[in-house]
C-alpha cells in the first residue's frame, strides 16, 4: 500500500415505527423557505431562531404562513432562544429541539431537504451559543442537573459534516437513522456488514446478534475502530461515522434506548432498498475527553446497492470510484474486494458501496477515505501503519519505495541516486521485518488465548471465542508463510541495488519491485485481518459482560487480553546494513 497515493478533493419485541422528527414535515418546510444566505455557490454557515419551541407533530405549513425564523446575527453569542435552533450551512442542517428528543440531522438533496439522523439528548436544559460566523456555527447543549451532559454541535462552511464535541458529563453519543446495513469496514480485509431485516427493534436484533454474540439480548459491541458506516434506507445516502481514538467503542442499542426482547441467532441477508418499511438503527459512541466526533453525510443517488441471491438485476455504478464489494456471511464478517467497475449481475448476497476515490472520480463526489482524512488527517495506508505502530517518515512501505526507485532506474539517474536507493531500501527493510514481528506477536497472543480458553470448565462459554481464533489462525497463514518472510525481502532488495550502474536493468527491476510488491500487500492484508479478528475477540467479550450473560469471568479475561494485544505497539526493528552493491 501507498500512503502517498491520495490526493483528496479541493430492542422492545412490540413492533412500532422507526423514532423520526416529531415535527418533521413543519421543520422541512422552514428548511426551505430559510433566508438565502448567498445566492451562488459561496459556502456559508447561519445560525436561526425558529422562535417555536416544537414538540408534537405540526401540520405542512402553506407558503403563506411560513415558520417565524430568526436569523442571529453573526458574532453575537449571548442570544436568549425562544425557539428550536437551527443551524446550517450550504449541506446539512441541524435543529436542536430543547422540547424534542435531540438534534435532527438533516442533508439538503435534489429532492429537498432529507431527514437523516438524530442525535439523541433529551431533554435539552439550556442552549449557548460558542461560535456564530460566516465560516462556523457552534452551539453547545446541556441537559438538566444532577445528571448534567453537554454536547457541542458545530458545523463549518462547504463541509457535510457535523462534529461534536463532548463536554462534562457527557459518557455517549446516542445516534440514530434508518439504516438498512452497518459496516465496519476494513481497508485492506473484510468488512463487517450488519443488516436490519426489517424496520422493528426485534428484527434489527436478530439481525445484529448471530454466532458472534450467542448472549446479546440488547447491547452489541462492533469491532469498529474510529469508524462506522451507515448505508441509509434508500440507497442515495451513507451517514459515516468517525471519532478519533481507537479507545473509544460502539454499541448498536435498541431504537430510542428501549430494553429490548430475547433475540435469536439468524443470519438475515441484504434486502435492495426501499423494498420494507425503513428501519431504525441506533448506536452510541463513547465520549472521551478531548476527542471529536464526527458525522459526515455523504448523497448520492444510488450511491450504495444491495443484491439478493436471486436479483439478476444489472447494477451501474453512478461514478468511477474504488468500489468495495462485501458479501456478508453468517457471522455478520464480509467476503470483501475492491472494484472500480462493475455493470453486471451480481451473485448475492451483496452489498456495494464507494470506499475510496480512482483517478476518474468527480471532484464533488465525497467518499469515506475523504472523510477519514479530513477528520483524521491520514489516509488509510498511515491508519494502518499508526495502528499497528508502523508509522514512519518517509514511508518506508515496499509499494512506495519500488515505486521511487523504478522511477529512478526508467530516467536513467538510479546511478546518480544509489547512495538513496540504498537507504530507502534498508528502510523498507525494516518496515518488512516491524511488521513480521508484529504477525508473530499475533500468532502468540492466538497460541496464549487458545491455551487459556482450553483450561476453562465450560466448554460453551469459550465456543464464541474458539470460532473467532480458527479465523485469526486462517489470517496469519500467509502473511507468515516463508514467501513472505523479512529474509525473501533482504534478498530481493539485494538483486535491486545490485541493479545499480547496470545497463538495461528497468525490466529486472520491474519485476523484482513486483514481487516486494506482492510481499507488500501479503503483510498489509494479513495484519489488517488479525487486527479485525483480535477487535471482534474485544468486542464478543464486552457484550457478553455488558448483557451480563453467560461466562462474563472468561469474557473479562479475553477482553483484557484482547486490549493489551490491540493497545501495545513494539519498538520499530532497526535496520540490518544496506543491501550489498
């Protein structure tokens, strides 16, 4: 991988309707017929007054008696709101409603002004304005005392992003939408899609739970780190989800924080849009102090697809892109691949969303690496790598520094640059070997694990954990198969510095940069594969204590030891010598 080669754009069992606005259609309604802050494409942000503090349902106002809203002048903070506030920019809009259930996200389409998320934090005590310019809105929320939590809500100009902020109090960020899938994707190994069968809470969960959490009856913890996709009902909107440390965890909860009925283990598969009534999805996100969490609403028609085995329905992708292919299987990981085209049929179940920009993609088109790198700042590659404790300057990755250095041999300067060559090399080199060893490191914490569970009494309470192990197990075979290893590296970066001062070497080095390459993407794929297997051993233990089921003693122990492999990252290995001339 190349983390150079991104350049971003300029449950109840009662079954009842999914939570949405209690004054939807009014809130549409004023939506539309909000003062224009510009009339061309400038970005802005505004901040109103709706001077109507809504809490039932209101009837479709008539052009002719629009809603009374205000609009605060900019850098005025002390506003006193008698109403709902709102606050928006030239994408999103957000109305925090103190007599509602929260903030209501909504995302400005061709066909108007689309309701697509709810931020739950009720009731709201008080309103405070933080910032108010053309280039930023914030408005912190604090619910009542003595159990008092703030949240900040902000928005900036020409960004179809809402990010909060928690303050004191403030534990978890309770987020719904209808969503028909949730993916925890995995840049360089398989999702996790999750799919809501249909639109009440005891579906969603039969759905959620599966052979991974055989104890869940309200809670599900995902192995999502930083990040969480929402395939919205439809097809034309993803809300993504991102918060910036890997400490913080995700829950799908029942909608509007109800307890939910028994569920069962079913595997439910991914249903075309719109063919059920939307469902309600809902999730918390757990505050940590000092650390962001965004909202990005990414539009599109028919920017995701769902197929079913029997659909032999052609699917067009709108726009070139990175297309990711994922088919869910029973224990809710994906088969996935990336595709950038793909006009045919295909075979079901099958879920297909855009993960990443091609060089054809349209500059107005915003795809989820976007997002994780303008709230995260790096693209996937360095989020990896960071994780992993692979991080370096320069990157030393083998499809970067081939890459520099055919470049070096096709002009003809690779003699004039060999003092650079080799350096570069005896840093991949070191990348190679950092990340053999952290394989290894995954291989022992599998051996460790096993180990333990097999000295448990209960066989039923470790069977959760030994079908996730035999999965790490599958991982690490070929990131640690002797094709792979740090001395094939040294060796083939041997035969390329030996290149150096030859003549017509750009084939010879073609072809060995193609094999440390391949060596490469082998290591990449396989520590982004056992660190998804080590998060789902996390994320079953935590449910299983969370729900208070069955093996909570084993469970605590498989998630301390779970964290202490995710959370640990060894020193860098240092290098061995230049490869001989």
């Amino acid at each position: 991988m190349n983390a150079s080669d991104y350049s971003p754009p300029a449950g109840t069992r009662q079954s009842r309707r999914p939570t949405t606005p209690v004054c939807l259609p009014w809130i549409l309604a004023g939506l539309a017929i909000l003062p224009s802050a510009a009339q061309d494409d400038t970005p802005f942000t505004r901040l109103f007054d709706t001077r109507i503090a809504s809490s039932q349902p209101r009837p479709q106002p008539s052009a002719a008696q629009p809603p009374h809203a205000s609009l605060v002048a900019e850098e005025i903070l002390d506003h006193a709101f008698t109403g709902d506030a709102l606050l928006r920019n030239d994408t999103i809009a957000v109305v925090l409603r103190p007599r509602g259930p929260g903030a209501d996200v909504f995302a400005i389409t061709p066909a108007g002004w689309q309701h697509r998320a709810l931020v739950r934090l009720a009731p709201i005590a008080s309103l405070k304005i933080v910032e108010n310019n053309a280039g930023t809105v914030a408005l912190s929320a604090t619910t009542p005392a003595p159990a008092q939590a703030t949240l900040t809500f902000r928005l900036t100009a020409g960004e179809p992003m809402l990010e909060i902020q928690p303050g004191q109090g403030a534990t978890f960020v309770h987020l719904e939408s209808a969503a028909r899938h949730v993916v925890v994707p995995d840049y360089f190994g398989d999702d996790m899609v999750i799919t809501a069968d249909d639109g009440s809470p005891q579906g969603q969960h039969r759905a959620m739970s599966a052979p991974d959490a055989p104890g869940a009856k309200a809670l599900l913890c995902l192995p999502a780190e930083n990040l969480l996709l929402n395939l919205l009902d439809g097809g034309d909107a993803i809300l993504m989800a991102v918060w910036q440390s890997n400490e913080q965890d995700v829950w799908l909860t029942p909608p509007g924080g109800a307890p939910a009925g028994p569920t069962r283990s079913t595997h439910a598969e991914p249903r075309p849009p719109a063919r059920k009534p939307p469902p309600s999805v809902s999730q918390r996100i757990r505050c940590r102090s000092g650390n962001r969490i965004w909202l990005a609403l990414l539009e599109g028609r028919n920017l995701w697809h769902a197929s079913v085995p029997r659909d032999s329905r052609p699917w067009q992708p709108p726009f070139p892109a990175k297309w990711r292919c994922s088919r869910p299987r029973a224990n809710g990981v994906a088969e996935s691949w990336d595709c950038q085209l793909m006009t045919t049929a295909a075979a079901g179940p099958l879920v297909v969303y855009p993960i990443d920009r091609a060089p054809a993609t349209p500059l107005t088109v915003l795809c989820p690496t976007d997002v994780l790198r303008n709230t995260l700042g790096v693209g996937p590659c360095q989020y990896i790598l960071a994780c992993e404790g692979l991080s370096a300057q320069g990157d030393p990755t083998p499809h970067s520094v081939m890459t520099w250095i055919e470049q070096q041999f096709a002009a003809g300067k690779a003699q004039q640059a060999s003092d650079d060559i080799r350096d570069r090399l005896a840093r991949m080199r070191q990348h190679v070997a950092a990340a053999h060893a952290n394989l290894r490191r995954y291989a022992a914490f599998a051996a460790r694990l096993r180990q333990h569970l097999a000295r448990h009494p209960h066989a039923g309470h470790t069977t959760p954990f030994l079908s996730i192990l035999n999965d790490l197990d599958r991982c690490l075979a070929p990131g640690l198969a002797p094709s792979a290893a740090p001395e094939q590296a040294r060796h083939w970066a041997s035969h390329v510095a030996a290149l150096i001062g030859q003549t017509n070497a750009l084939p010879l080095c073609q072809h060995l940069a193609s094999q440390l390459r391949s060596l490469g993407a082998t290591q990449d794929r396989t520590l982004a594969t056992s660190r998804m297997s080590t998060r789902r051993l996390r994320a079953q233990a935590q449910t299983i204590l969370e729900n208070a089921a069955p093996g909570t003693s084993l469970a605590s122990e498989v998630r301390r030891l779970a964290e202490q492999m995710l959370q640990t990252q060894p020193k860098t290995a240092e290098p061995t010598g230049d490869p001989p001339s």
